[in-house]
C-alpha cells in the first residue's frame, strides 16, 4: 500500500485501491461477498488509560440497567473533543468499595463502580482511514485496535487470563497490547515496523525497495543461526543494466542491517511497557 506511512493515510486514493484489492483477493479465496469490515487502528498516536467512576444504587439489586448507567458514565468522563474512543473495556467493577467482582448483576449494593479501559486515537488520522474505507466501496462495521484484533486472534483463553503482552510488529507500527485475566490492560502503537527494516537495507546494499523486501524475506534475519552465513545471496543494485552480472552478499552480513533496526524496535517497545508500569 503506497497510502500509508506509519499506519497513517497520507492518500486516500491510494489507500481505497489497495483495500480494495486486498478485499478482492479475499472475495475470491473464501467464495463470498465483503459488503462491510471491522478496521484495524493503527493511526492518530492510540492511547490507553484507566477511568474509574461510581454510581449511586440505593440498596437495590445491581441489574442491567445500573451497569449500563455507571459504563455510559465513565465513557462520558473520558470523552474529548479531539480524540475518539475505539474501546471501553471494563476490567472489574467495584460494590460497596470492594474491588474484584467481574459480574455485579444480582448482588445488593448502594454504590457501584467501575474501572474502564478506554483506547482513543486522534480523530483526524481515524476519519481519514475510514473514508478510504468507504471510498474503496465497504461500510465499516467497527473499529478495532491493533493489538486487540491480534490478541483475540492469536492469544488462548489461559494466556489472556494469566496474562500475556503481545507484540505486532507491522510494516509501518509495531502495536503492543498487555492483556490480563481476558481482558487487555493497555496497548500502545510505536512508529516503526517491517518497512524500516527494509529501508535500511536498501539504503545499505544501494538496492530498491524492492529488491530489498526479496532480501529480507527470503534470507533475512536479525541474529546469525546456524550455517546460513555461508550462503551467497545475489542482487542488484538500484539502476543496474540488467544484462550486467548481479551483485554478492553472505548471508551471514544481513544481520549488520537487520539486526539494529530490529533491537532499536524492541527497545522502545520495552521503554513503552517500563513507563506504563508493566
């Protein structure tokens, strides 16, 4: 997709036909038809905090009605003008001052609270990327975060309840997301991926973009493993005649560009847990 940069829309256009294709190619592989998707959120620096808000019960039975009231609070609490929630997960709920209880209803109370998860994102960045939904002829069903759609895809029930932070490293963001008694705790989204790791050894072997994926993917790696450093790998350079004999590189050089980028990655994601307290 040349629309994006970071998980940002910078070209909406661009970003429709790439959609659009994609959506295509799924069409014809599961023998259906995509009217309507759920949209990761990448984009507009998501956020995640905690709001914590209670409500007055009088002494009856907790029903549904009071949870929907005390969630409609803390969303209202959380609420601004410049950035839009795309979740409010409630992480445990309060009766009485007593913390713990993950379903409330039919107990007797006179104040219930609750903690809620909230995920923002800029309202700019999100409005672009889902008119280039639109514009690729697809209704949005949802939003989703990043690390959430991975979690519930590749996380088992036992890892979210006793706990897991899970890392998806995509081509522009690398999206983290903590997740603990099978709810997630907090997500964040780091701007780098897979795409600068290919720019750098483009930059380094004075390749293409392209030619620098083909590297990556099929002889990449950020750590030396076994005997793979004796291969040769061939390439060519960016302008090269194609009549001339392609460039050499061993294998076991790749890592010199991969690896930095890779380890640059992984310590901004470990500042990013450090800070949160996690």
């Amino acid at each position: 997709c040349q629309g994006l940069k970071n998980g940002v829309v910078v070209d909406v256009g661009a970003t429709a036909m790439a959609i659009r294709a994609a959506v295509d190619n799924a069409e014809v592989m599961a023998r259906t038809q995509i009217d309507s998707v759920f949209v990761n959120v990448s984009c507009g620096d998501i956020r995640s905090h905690t709001v914590s808000v209670g409500v007055n019960v009088g002494g009856h039975r907790i029903g549904d009605a009071d949870l929907s009231r005390v969630l409609r609070d803390a969303v209202a609490a959380a609420s601004t003008t410049d950035r839009q929630i795309i979740h409010s997960i409630p992480t445990g709920y309060t009766v009485d001052g007593h913390s713990g209880s993950r379903d409330p209803r039919g107990m007797f109370a006179s104040e219930l609270g609750v903690n809620l998860h909230i995920v923002t994102a800029s309202r700019g960045p999100v409005r672009n990327l889902v008119a280039a939904v639109h514009s690729a002829s697809l209704g949005v069903d949802g939003l989703i975060a990043t690390a959430y759609a991975s979690g519930m895809g590749v996380l088992s029930e036992t890892e979210m309840d006793l706990g897991a932070t899970l890392i998806d490293m995509g081509s522009g963001t690398t999206s983290i997301g903590v997740f603990y008694e099978n709810c997630m705790l907090y997500t964040a989204t780091i701007p780098r991926g897979g795409a600068h790791v290919t720019s750098d050894l483009a930059y380094g072997l004075r390749t293409s973009l392209a030619e620098a994926e083909r590297i990556k993917v099929r002889h990449g790696s950020a750590e030396l493993i076994g005997n793979d450093g004796r291969k040769q790998v061939e390439y060519r350079q960016d302008g090269d005649d194609p009549n001339d004999p392609p460039y050499q590189i061993d294998a076991s050089a790749l890592p010199g560009f991969i690896g930095p980028r890779v380890e640059e990655t992984l310590e901004a994601v470990y500042d990013t847990l450090k800070a949160a307290g996690l």
